[in-house]
C-alpha cells in the first residue's frame, strides 16, 4: 500500500472560504513574475513619472494661468513646482506670450503623462499576464502526471476550474494591485503639495479619510456576507433549473410540474430578497463615496476663503485644493473595490497551490532496468495481490505465466478482477514490487512511460480527442508518420469507413464522437494502438452490440492485431474466447481456471457451468 | 429585435413598478440639478474672493456673504446624495423584480415544454439564457436605461448652466466633442469584440482542459503528456495574448480620453482666459467651466458604449422572449371527467414522423392489449419503440391514428391526470441529486417508508439501499453517492412500480441489469400487478420471453406479433435475435 492510498481527496470538494490576505500566498504568486521582473521595473518607472506630471496639470491651471497670468498674483512663497519660473523662461526665450506657453506645457504634459499611464498598464498586463500563463502551464504539467488514484477520487470540474477560473482570479486580483500604486503614488504628491501650501486645510481634509476608509471597511463587511448569500443563491438557481431541464421528461411524466415551480420560486424569492438587500446598499455606499467629497468645497471655500482674503494664500492655491478634491479619496475607493477581488483570489491561490503541492505520483524506480531494442513478450504474474482500498483485494494470489506471443481470453463476471489486471499491466496503479514481471523483468523497475510505451491498450470507451481522425489515431506522437498511421488503419479495416468520411483521414471528429458509430469508433481504437507496434496488447472488448458486418471486420482487425504480440483479451464474445490460445477464467478476484475451450468444458467447472446455461434454451427447442 | 419591440415587451415587466420606475427617474433628475448647482455655487464663492483681492474693503462682510455659499454647497450635495440613493435604490429594485418575473415564466414555461424543443435548445444554450440573459435584461431595465436618462440629465442641465454663464465659451469648449464620442464608439466596438474573443478563448482553454482530463487515462496510457502539454501552450499562449490585447485597447482608450479632453481644457484655458482679459466672463466663471466639463465630459464619453450596452440588453431580451414565446407542442384538456381507468389499450393505425425527416419513425402500427396483459416490444434500435412508448404519455401527438385507452382516445383526458395514469419508465435512469427515497417517490413525497422499501424491493434494490449507511436517505449526485448504471436503472425502476399505474410502460430498463436479476424482477412485478397492464420494451429476448404477447417493430412497423413459443417457432426475426444473443452472451457468465 503507498501512502496515496490514505489521502483525504475531498479538500478538493471542499468549498474554502478564503481567507484575509496571505502574504505567503502573494509572495509564493510572485516568483511566477520573477523571469518578468524587468517588465515589472520599467512599468513601476512609468507609473511613478506618470502621477508626477498628473499632479503638474492641475498645478499649471491653478498657479500658473490664474495665478501668474489672469489675477496677476503669482505668490512666490507658495510652491508651484517651479513651473512658474519655467513658464516665464519659456516664454523669453520663445518670445511667446507666457499663456501660450502656458498652454503648450500643458498640452505636451498631458500627452506624455497618458502615454507613460497607458505604457505603464500594458506593461503591467503583461507582467501579470505572462506570470500566470508560465503558473497556469505549470498546475497544468502536475495535473497531468498525477496518478489514476487521483483522477478517481477528483471530479474532472473540480480540477478544471483550479487551471481555469482560479488562474484567473488571480489576474483580476495581481492587476488591482498592481494598479493601486497609480493610485496611491499621486494622493502622496498631492498631499505634500497641499501640506506645502496650506496646512490647516489640509489636516481639515485629512479628518474625512478615516471616516471614509471606516464606511468602506463598514460596507464590505457587510457586502461581503450578502455577496455571499447571492452567489449561494444563484447557484442554487441554476442547480435547480439545470436539473429540472436534465430530468425534464421524468419531471412531466411524474406531474411534478407545479410542485417544482413551487420549489425554484421559493429559491427565486430568496435570491431576490439577497439582490434587493445588496441593492441597497450599494446604491448608498456608491452615492455617498461618489458625492460626498463635494462636502470638501465647502470647507475649502470657508476655510481657504479666509485665508485668501488675509492673503496668506493665493486664490489660485485654492482653486488647486478644489481640483485636488477628487485624486484625494481616489485611492480609499479603489481599495475598497479591491477588496472582495482580493479575497475571491486569496481562495483561489489556496486551491491552486493545494493542486500544485498535491505530490501523489506513481513509484517510480530508483534504478530503472535496461530494456531491449524488442521484448519477446513473456508476461509473469507472481502471489500478484492487489486492491485499491487497502483491506479490500481487487486481485487475490494471481499466479500465471503467459507466453511470448500467446493470446489470452480473460472472462469473468463484473466486479471478477478482470479491468483491475489491465491497469496494473498498464501501470495506471502501483502494485508490491516482484508480482508481475515482463520479459523476466520486474514491472516495477521499469519507469512508467517505458512501460505503457510496451504495452498498448484498448480501452472500452474509445477516447476521441478533438481534432482529425488522422490526430486521433496518432496522438501527437512525432514517430508516428502520417503514411504509417494511414496503413495502421488500413490494417484493422478501418481505412473503408474512414475514406467515406466526408474529409477522410482529415475529418475532424468531436470529444463525443457522434459522426461515429461504436464499432467505427472499436477500430480507430485498434489502429491507435497498432500504428504504435507495442510488443504487448491489452484488450478491454467492447460490450455494446454492434451489427454483424462490422463485427466481422472487428473480428479480423483482432486476428491481425494479436498477430505476433503477447495478446491479453477481456473477452466478451465467444468468437474471441474460442479463438484465444487459453482461457482465464477469474471470479472474485481469484483465478479459478485455466485452459483452451475444450479443456475447460471437460473439466466441468465454471466455465462448463455458465455456458451450459447458456445452451440449455437451445436444447428445449431442438 | 429593435430597440421598439424590446421596450414594448418589457413594459408590463416594469408596469407593475411604474410608480417607482418614473418617480426614480425623477429624482435623479433633482439629483442632476443639485449636483450641477455646486460649481455654480463655488463660482459665486471664488468671484467674492477674486473681489477681495482687487479690493480689500469687500472683505469685511465675508461671513455674511461666503457663509451662505458653503452652507449652499453643502445642502446640495446633502440633498443630491439623498435624492440620488432612493432614486437608485427604487429604479433598481425594478430591476430586481423584473428579474424575478422573468425567471419564475422562463422556468414555469420550460417545464411544460416537450422533447422537440429540447432537442432544438440544448441545456447549456437555455442555462445560458435563464443566467446571462436575463441578468442583461435586469441590467436593461435598471442600468442601460437608467444610465441613459442620467447621460441625458447631465448633459441638458450641464449645459443649460454653462450656456447660461457664458454661450461662447460653451460652444468652444463643444469643438472636440464629436471626436470624444466618435473614439469612444470606436473602442467601444473594438474592446466588445476583443472581450469576446477573451471569452471565448477562455471557453476553448476549458474545454481543452476538460477533455483532456476526460481521456487522462487515455493520454497517460499512450504517453502523450508532452503532447498534451504542447497544445495546451499553444491555447494558453494564445489566451494571454488576448488577453494583454483586450487589456491595451481599455488602456489606450482610457489615454486617449484625456488627451482629446485636454483640447477643451485649453480652450478654456486659452479662450477663457481672453474672455476674461475682456472682462466678458469673471475668474469664478472661468473655474467653474473645468467643473463643468467634467461633469460633460462623462455623457459625451459613454454616448458611445452605451450603444453597445444597449445593443446587448436588446440582444439578450430577444434571447429570453424567443423562449417564453415558443408554443407548447402538446395541448391539454380541460375535461375534468376523470373515470377509474382499467387500462385496456387500442392501438390504431399510428404513425408518427419526426420533424425534418422524410421517413415514418412508426407508420401504420395497430394492436391491442387487455386489461391486465404484459406487452412486450422488441426491436433494433432505432425500429421506433421509443416513439412508439412517448405516444402513450403524449411526450408527442402522432401523426395519424390514434391511442384509446379503456376506449378512449388518449387526447380525450387532461394530461396530468393521463400521465397518472399511465407511467412511462424512461431508457436513461435519470436521477435527481436528493435522497434516493425522495427520488423512489419522485412522484409524491408524501409516500411512506414503507412503499418506498416495498418497491425497491421489488425493483432488486434492497441490497444497495442496505449497503449504505444512511439507507434510503442516502443522498445520490455529485454531493452523495454515484450509482452504479444498473443501480440507477433499479432506482428509476422503483420510481415508476411505487406508483402502481393501471399502465406501466417499461422503456429498455434492464439493459444494464444482468439476466439473474432481471429474472427476479419481472416475476415479483409479474405479482404485484395483477390485473394491471404492462408494456416492456426491449432488445434482449431474455426481457420479452414471459410476455403475453410479443410484438417485433422493425424500421416502425409491427413485422411479427405472438408469443413467445409461437415466434421461435415462425423461424422469423424474432427467433434469429434469440439465437444470436444466446451465443453472444457469454459475457453474461
């Protein structure tokens, strides 16, 4: 038993609550930026000369237009960033009026100040952006080695949305924050411009901020609870519909249409008194931050007024404060916007490292055995006993020796044992070392991928990818030449059905493979496994009944396929259990016979048994 | 749809709100007035100082004259933020509710739909319109429209201040405007387009992960990791690119903004300064036209993605209303007779056809089953047995012919009362993700413990049900427990012999199950319904062999009728199928 056997998988069902901001968690997100940190510098260049010159706009306007130019009163002891004197030098040397100059600047500034903020968030899209593709490439990597154990266990939807979804809550999060020192870089600016200029006006303002940032906190607080409700709300909702749309005819052939209704009402009812709740506040929360800062025009008016009138400030120091205003509580809403997206990604980073930290793997050996260029085959099973749950064996005692070349019939009941024996020769699973043995080898000093390199399956369920049939049969693999795939197919009879496809081997085919019948689907199956020439096959035969003229065809792309292979068949038809050179038969995870056909009816065991029930209608009518 | 239709076939949703809507709408007017009055107010004040400055004698009543324009400006923005929350909060409680009515109507209209519009609509397409689109009508209703009335508001009472300051000066400071809305429609489109393609990229990106873990064992049993990998590269490279390019068109939208902006600014700046040299405007007035462009600017911004909001509001309402106007395909009775039915059945010349197709599913099949007799239907798939059963609960009308039960044609009753009557067990053991009791006694949850054990017991589900902890309280799903395929096929069984109908019409529902079992069942259902009528599809001869009769259906016509003996003995379709399951059973042992 290996210790993946014992994992708890149901954290990956479990709905975590996200927590308050993870500094661990941010940092651990931080070292996906690191190969793109020069990226990083340059936008945190840009964004720091953009709120610089943004603050100069409103200065020009304020100091240097109304100031200097309009009332005439340009107030040295007041700061203006030196743009009243670069106006004035400006405007000698060019021997322009100083408003024309005035104007230019202003003109110039706010297209270099837009360009540096635009660069400055493409720059940070990109950081961002390239960070999670290499996180999202990465979690993508570590599903796809994880072990059947864990593919069991975890819902596919459940790991899908860690990739997709959560991947980019992430984004939503990183370019908030990211963005939240363009915010807050300014507010500093102004701030000491402000202080500079008047500092009593400014302490005055300065009293709102905490009120503000508590009504904020206040408001998400409560948002978050209600925001909470509505999501619960809502997927109750769509639970509900989906279901009743899935179940729709057992639903109308069982009256149930009134009573459902009455059901998705009641949840309707409570999503919509969730909605209203929100609405409310909301709506008041966004009013009040939205117009509530207009209350500073008034003070400054009263305050600043009084200064100018005693002329300790210029007028156009005040007209600066009333266009400071709103770069003022920017930064407080921002925040709070932040807020909630910070704390859906703080959950999301949980669930992505959980899926990244998720070390379940296979065995694999410390010493890997050399292989030959071609194995003869030979299969041993040595006291192989085997089960997924520990305590409870799938397999119990299997000893067997299957010859190089020989093609095997394996029957049994559901639930015998039979499927179990393929995923461990496939080595889907980890089994104690020296039980089963290739070539004299032992299975578990061969590294897995060798291993599945030798040993071709056919599954029951034929697993068609999207993309051509050409794509399907040859998976990618590069040593598989478009010519050898075409005569693989050809081999298994395949090539007939596909030539009629409107596209041929270029036809493309969907996950369900609708445009394909069951023993169409039988044969790609075959010819997937034969372009790849594995010295040993494994056949897991469809159940589903197929007509007669592709049977017979399945039947001789069989004989072709086992040709020269050690062949292991979970037969299901009596053609391929009598054409097999032994039949296994296994009932409880335990091998009870073994022989060819005629063996096993002399010997008048299960095999015996179970196909004279079969018989016995026959004889009553003859 | 145009923008006429939408409206008009949303009116009765905001109808039963008018009151609120229109008085909303109202105040956010008020609010407009309000909020337009404070640069006007603070120009009086900056006028006043700009006084003091040329002469400081003007200074002595400041109290008197500054204190009543700060006290002004903050009852405006008292007065705006009030009136703004309860206009909001009344116009988008109109949204809400209307999104309530529009969902009960979509759900209540797609309960009574029949299989030929689920095979048109596939659930996906319908969740999609029950979730994103009504969300775009709420959004309509409360956001688009109201937003549209405030960009007007702004706009009129935005500009009937600044005209009324200075005219010249507000029809220089308009000169850019066009170019601002031209640009922002333009990015408007581009970004709607590019947030598109994010999507559906996002879309491809799952799908591609979901796939994949779907044959995982597939991939990981022919090695084809690193191929794996490679083409999810490609999609999540291709995604990012998106992306960032989504990201840059908002981002250079919102740089071009200001710059175009900025024209104005210095028209008023420039201008400005001229008219004041000229002593045709004061330095308040001068101030408060930068108030008053940003406070101009915003319509003249959103004029543009307004469109497209609307454009999607309207898209999305036409998405809800072609389903809430598609007419249900079965037509009930108001005939409230409702006699003790025996369930004796005439089948008469029945024919049915589907949409689209230029062959009969069933054409011209006749026979009749007494009260009390077991039918069995066998047939290849495809032979038109499954039509043949939705006939009898009026999932589908035929074509021609007719279905009498107890001498009555089938039409004749209200289909609540027919579908009481008569219960259709369906192929796909769908189940609903509740207890398995509740799911046994689907039909009325008031059924007792004890009917429910009885029928599962009937239905060879006991030792399942005894297998878990909790019985039959055992929640099935994604959330409980998964059934196994013949588990499920048992649950749906037990969910149809709890009811004890006078007909019972078993569709394919032992496929799953083995033929021991199977064996089990029919005799104990063989028991129970004595005297009542049993129809039982199937292609396994093991299934029909203990029938009354036996009818064979081939490409929709009955080609032989008989029992069982009577059929091998015919040496026909009947006794071939025998024979060659015999043969290919031996999976069976």
């Amino acid at each position: 038993m290996t210790t993946s056997q014992r994992r708890d998988h149901a954290i990956f069902d479990a709905d975590l609550p996200g927590k308050a901001m993870s500094f661990a968690d941010l940092g651990r997100i931080l070292t996906w930026a690191k190969p793109h940190r020069g990226l990083a510098t340059v936008s945190l260049a840009l964004v720091l000369i953009a709120s610089f010159l943004a603050i100069l706009l409103p200065v020009i306007i304020a100091r240097v237009v109304i100031d200097g130019i309009l009332i005439e009163h340009p107030n040295s002891t007041l700061p203006d960033l030196g743009l009243i004197a670069l106006t004035q030098s400006l405007s000698e040397i060019s021997e322009r009026s100083p408003l024309i100059i005035a104007c230019l600047l202003y003109g110039v500034l706010t297209i270099v100040c837009h360009s540096a903020y635009h660069l400055h968030r493409v720059t940070l899209a990109k950081t961002v952006m390239y960070a999670l593709r290499d996180l999202r490439q990465d979690l993508f990597h570590h599903i796809e080695y994880r072990p059947s154990t864990f593919f069991d266990k975890v819902a596919v939807g459940r790991i899908m949305t860690r990739v997709t979804n959560d991947v980019q809550a992430l984004f939503e999060m990183l370019m908030g924050v990211g963005m939240l020192v363009g915010e807050f870089v300014p507010f500093f600016i102004a701030l000491g411009l402000m202080l500079a200029i008047d500092v009593e006006l400014t302490l005055y303002l300065l009293t709102a901020l905490p009120v503000f940032a508590g009504l904020t906190y206040i408001f998400r607080m409560a948002t978050r609870k209600i925001y909470r409700e509505i999501r619960n709300s809502v997927s109750q909702l769509n639970q509900n519909l989906q279901e009743n749309l899935s179940g729709i005819q057992v639903v109308q052939l069982s009256n149930r249409e009134s009573l459902n209704f009455a059901l998705y009402k009641n949840v309707n009812q409570e999503n919509q008194r969730q909605e209203i709740k929100a609405v409310k506040l909301e709506t008041s929360y966004g009013a009040f931050m939205d117009n509530m800062v207009n209350m500073a025009l008034a003070a400054i008016l009263w305050v600043g007024g009084g200064e100018v009138v005693q002329q300790t400030i210029s007028l156009g120091s005040l007209i600066l404060f009333t266009q400071f205003v709103d770069m003022f509580i920017r930064p407080i809403r921002v925040l709070g916007q932040q807020y909630n997206t910070i704390f859906r990604a703080m959950a999301s980073a949980e669930r992505i490292f959980q899926a990244l930290d998720w070390d379940e793997q296979l065995k694999e050996p410390q010493a890997p055995a050399v292989l030959p260029q071609r194995l003869s085959g030979e299969i041993t099973f040595r006291n192989l006993t085997f089960g997924y749950e520990p305590g409870l064996p799938v397999l119990e005692d299997i000893n067997l020796t299957i010859r190089a070349g020989e093609k095997i019939a394996i029957v049994g009941p559901t639930g015998s044992g039979k499927s179990t024996i393929i995923r461990l020769l496939a080595r889907a699973y980890d089994f104690s070392d020296d039980s089963i043995f290739i070539d004299g080898i032992d299975l578990n000093t061969i590294p897995s991928t060798d291993v599945r390199r030798r040993v071709g399956v056919v599954m029951q369920d034929f697993h068609i990818f999207e993309g051509t049939v050409l794509e399907n049969i040859r998976l990618g693999n590069p040593e598989i030449s478009r010519s050898a795939a075409i005569e693989a197919a050809r081999w298994v009879n395949a090539e007939t059905f596909i030539l009629s496809l409107p596209q041929g081997f270029d036809t493309p085919l969907n996950e369900r493979g609708q445009n394909l019948s069951q023993g169409q689907r039988q044969l790609l199956a075959f010819a997937r496994v034969l372009a790849r020439n594995p010295e040993i096959l494994i056949l897991d035969e469809a159940t589903a009944s197929i007509d007669t003229e592709t049977e017979q065809e399945i039947q001789s792309a069989l004989a072709t396929l086992t040709q020269d292979r050690t062949s292991i068949l979970i037969a299901h038809r009596l053609q391929t259990i009598q054409e097999a050179d032994r039949i296994v038969v296994l009932k409880h995870g335990k091998i009870r016979e073994v022989g060819t056909h005629g063996e096993l009816m002399a010997l008048g065991g299960i095999y015996f048994t179970l196909t004279q029930l079969q018989f016995q209608d026959l004889r009553s009518i003859q | 749809m145009n923008v006429l239709i939408t409206l008009r076939r949303l009116a009765p949703l905001v109808q039963t709100h008018a009151l609120a809507f229109w008085g909303g709408m109202l105040g956010l007017l008020a609010a407009r007035l309000f909020e337009a009055y404070i640069p006007y107010l603070l120009k009086e004040g900056i006028d006043y100082l700009a006084a003091t400055q040329a002469d400081s004698k003007v200074a002595i009543d400041f109290s008197a004259k500054l204190g009543p324009i700060a006290l002004g400006i903050a009852g405006c923005v008292t007065a705006q933020i009030i009136v703004t929350i309860i206009s909001r909060i009344l116009i988008r409680r109109v949204g809400v509710y209307a999104a309530f009515e529009l969902r009960n109507q979509l759900f209540n209209h797609l309960q009574h739909q029949g299989p030929i519009f689920y095979s048109g609509y596939p659930i996906g397409d319908l969740m999609a319109r029950a979730i994103n689109d009504i969300t775009r009508v709420r959004e309509l209703i409360a956001g688009t429209s109201r937003t549209t009335m405030v960009l007007v508001f702004t706009a009129v009472v935005g500009l009937v201040f600044m005209l009324n300051l200075s005219w010249q000066l507000t029809l220089a400071v308009l000169i850019p405007a066009p170019l601002i809305t031209f640009f922002a429609h333009y990015y408007a489109k581009r970004i709607f387009l590019k947030s598109q393609k994010t999507q559906e990229g996002f879309a491809e990106l799952s799908t591609f992960v979901q796939q994949n873990l779907n044959g995982i064992r597939t991939v990981q049993a022919m090695s084809q990791e690193p191929y794996e990998l490679n083409r999810f590269r490609e999609a999540n490279q291709r995604f990012a690119d998106d992306n960032i390019a989504l990201f840059s068109d908002s981002s250079a939208i919102g740089a071009i903004m200001p710059v175009i902006a900025a024209v104005s600014t210095l028209i008023i700046i420039g201008y400005g300064s001229h008219l004041y040299a000229t002593d045709q405007i004061t330095l308040g007035t001068f101030t408060a036209f930068f108030s008053y462009l940003a406070l101009l600017l915003w319509p003249i911004r959103e004029a543009g993605s307004i469109v497209t909001q609307w454009q999607r509001g309207i898209s999305g309402t036409a998405r809800v209303f072609e389903i809430l106007d598609h007419p249900p395909e079965i037509s009930d009775t108001t005939e409230s007779d409702h006699p003790e039915l025996t369930g004796r059945i005439q089948v008469r010349d029945l024919s049915y056809r589907y949409q689209n197709k230029n062959k009969d599913a069933l054409s011209a099949v006749s026979f009749n089953v007494d009260a009390g007799e077991t039918l069995a239907i066998i047939g290849r798939v495809g032979s038109g047995k499954s039509t043949l059963l939705r006939l009898f609960v009026r999932l589908l009308d035929p074509s021609e012919g007719e279905i009498l039960l107890d001498g009555r044609p089938i039409q004749s009753f209200p289909l609540a009362y027919l579908r009481q009557n008569v219960c259709l067990v369906l192929q796909d053991p769908f189940l609903f993700a509740d207890s398995l009791g509740d799911n046994i006694a689907y039909d009325d949850p008031a059924r007792t413990t004890e009917d429910i054990m009885r029928s599962a017991e009937i239905a060879a589900l006991t030792g399942t049900i005894e297998s878990f902890p909790e019985g039959i309280a055992t929640i099935l799903g994604e959330r409980g427990v998964t059934l196994s395929g013949g588990q499920k096929q048992r649950a749906a069984l037990a969910r149809g012999i709890i009811r004890m109908s006078p007909l019972l019409v078993l569709d394919d529902c032992f496929s799953a199950v083995d033929t021991e079992t199977e064996e089990h069942i029919l005799s104990g259902l063989k028991n129970l319904r004595q005297g009542l009528t049993t129809l039982i599809v199937s292609n396994r001869v093991s299934t029909a062999r203990h029938a009354d009769q036996i009818i064979v259906l081939d490409e929709g016509s009955i080609i032989e009728t008989g029992s069982h003996d009577t059929l091998l003995a015919a040496n026909g379709f009947y006794s071939d199928l025998e024979r060659k399951q015999r043969f290919d059973k031996v999976s069976a042992l």
